[in-house]
C-alpha cells in the first residue's frame, strides 16, 4: 500500500481526523474529548500534525505532537498494514527531535496504550519506548472510567454562598485560565487555546460550568463533551478536565459539580459518561469512584526521552 503524507489544512482535516477515531472508536484512547485536545497551541504549528492518505484519498492515519500534554496523540486505520504504526513513530520521532530547539519541544514524550494492546507495545518498544508501569517512584499508568445511566448520582448542595452555573462566555476565559493553571500547577493552558473551545463545533455552553464562590472567584471547573457518535457507537459524554481549586477542596465542590455535569451528559441524550485519569488511589480517583465511574481499560503509559544534546 502506498501511503501519501499531507499537510494539515485546519479544521478541514479536524472533521476527517475525528471520524477515523468514531468510526474505529474501540482502538483509541482519546475520542469523545478529541475536540478540546485539537484546540490545543500545538496545532498553531502545522509541523507538529502528520497525516497519511492512500492513493484514493481515504485519511487512514493521522498523528499529533500534543505538546501541553507531552503527549502524541495518534490514531490509524484497523485494518491497515502494521508498517503504518511504525511510520507514525518515526515521523512522532523526527519531529520530536526538530522541536527539541523550540517552544513546542519537551525532554520526553509519552504514549497512551490499552493493556490488551500487545502489538502496539511491542512496536513502541522496538522504536525506543518504555512502559513506566513498574519505574519505581515515577511509575504511572491510567485508567479509562465509565458511569452508567442506571446509576443516578445524588445531588451534592453547595455550601451557602456558592454558585455552580455555565462559564460565562469568552469574557470569564481569563478567569478561567488563572485557575486552571493553578490548579493543575501548570502553565499549559493559554487564554487563545480556551476561547478556540468555546467556537469548536462541539462545544456546548450549558456542558461548561464552573463554581464561583462567595467572593464572586471561580473556585471549579468541570467542562463535559459530548457526542451522538461515541462508545460503540452510541451517544456518549467524557468529562475533561475538571478541577478544584486548592484551598476550596473540603467543600464538596468536586461532587457537586461532577454530579451536575453527569447529569447534563444524560438529559442531552448519553448512555454512558468516561473520565480519564491516574489509576492511584488519589482525590481524583476517588471522587469519580464515590460518583459511581467504575474502571472500564486499564491505560499503560509509554515513554520516550529526548535530551538536548547541544554543548556551550
């Protein structure tokens, strides 16, 4: 087979990225979320997507450097010869090594696999990976959680003086940003980045809230994605991310704002909601296990070094 390289044309070739993953939803890590991830300041640099066509134009694999997530997102075509993987890899690599110079280069990047992914493993090893399931103190692997429908989650009430409403358009987004940095003790998230979300096809207003304490400051977040297309094909939602800020974190915020964002999912037609994360039993963890999500793919993280080898 005969694969033919393309440049990324924007949001063109977004709509043919995101129905390679709906239409081989069960292969991919990443899927309902997908929109909020190719919002992302890694796709201000068009070197940073590959994308492979066959002779008759069909999209059968497509790659991403997600540098805010020292991540590479990719997805290809099931049927497709196994060189195809392998060639994502090497492309991933090259341009890995072209970034290392600028702002959209990191010392290390990493690859999410499901555990019955033997063959995927397999190649990443061979091109220079590693898992870091068992890396003694930075040892790290996900899980994929899902929550069923029959499962109503209580409403959480929110201490007096709390607020839990949609975000308030593109005028709180700075607001916004401040504390999704803070909460996640990060600077990833830039202000351009969270209003391309806000114009995204799949992006809904009431799916995006937050919880304005007393003060009238944002203290949480918990923005939900959904699509009429997601897990076997069925209406699906994804929680991503969410988030409570530090000194508000024995208020049941968390709860309360996961609880209304589940239960957004389902009034806009979901039968079932994912939420990505860690799989340790950390806060996170155990809010969505409280809520009912339940582990649905253990998630193996694979990683590869880069270090800058330049010399003073």
């Amino acid at each position: 087979m005969r694969l033919i390289q393309q440049n990324y044309q924007g949001i063109h070739h977004q709509e043919r990225m995101l129905a390679l993953v709906r239409n081989h939803p069960r292969e991919n890590f990443h899927h309902i979320d997908l929109p909020y991830r190719f919002c992302s300041w890694a796709f201000d640099n068009p070197e940073n997507i590959g994308l492979w066509e066959d002779e008759q134009g069909e999209l059968l694999a497509w790659a991403v450097l997600q540098t805010p997530f020292w991540a590479i997102d990719y997805a290809y075509h099931p049927t497709a010869q196994d060189a195809l993987h392998t060639q994502i890899l090497a492309w991933a690599d090259q341009q890995a090594r072209a970034n290392l110079a600028s702002v959209y280069g990191r010392p290390m990047w990493f690859v999410n696999v499901f555990d019955w992914q033997t063959t995927r493993q397999q190649q990443l090893e061979a091109a220079g990976f590693f898992s870091v399931a068992g890396y003694g103190e930075n040892s790290w692997t996900k899980v994929l959680l899902q929550h069923q429908h029959d499962h109503l989650l209580p409403v959480q009430p929110l201490p007096t003086g709390y607020t839990l409403r949609p975000l308030g358009g593109a005028q709180e987004v700075a607001a916004y940003v401040a504390l999704h940095r803070a909460v996640f003790e990060s600077e990833s998230m830039t202000t351009a980045w969270r209003e391309r979300t806000l114009l995204h096809p799949a992006y809904q207003p009431h799916l995006d809230l937050v919880v304005e304490d007393p003060t009238g400051q944002l203290a949480a977040f918990c923005v939900c994605w959904f699509t009429p297309n997601g897990i076997n094909g069925r209406p699906s939602g994804q929680i991503e991310p969410l988030g409570v800020r530090a000194d508000q974190r024995h208020h049941g915020l968390g709860r309360a704002i996961l609880s209304e964002g589940v239960r957004r999912l389902y009034a806009q037609g979901a039968e079932q909601v994912v939420v990505e994360t860690d799989n340790y039993r950390n806060a996170a963890f155990a809010l969505y296990e409280s809520g009912g999500f339940q582990v649905q793919e253990n998630v193996l993280v694979y990683r590869k070094d880069y270090p800058n080898k330049t010399h003073a």
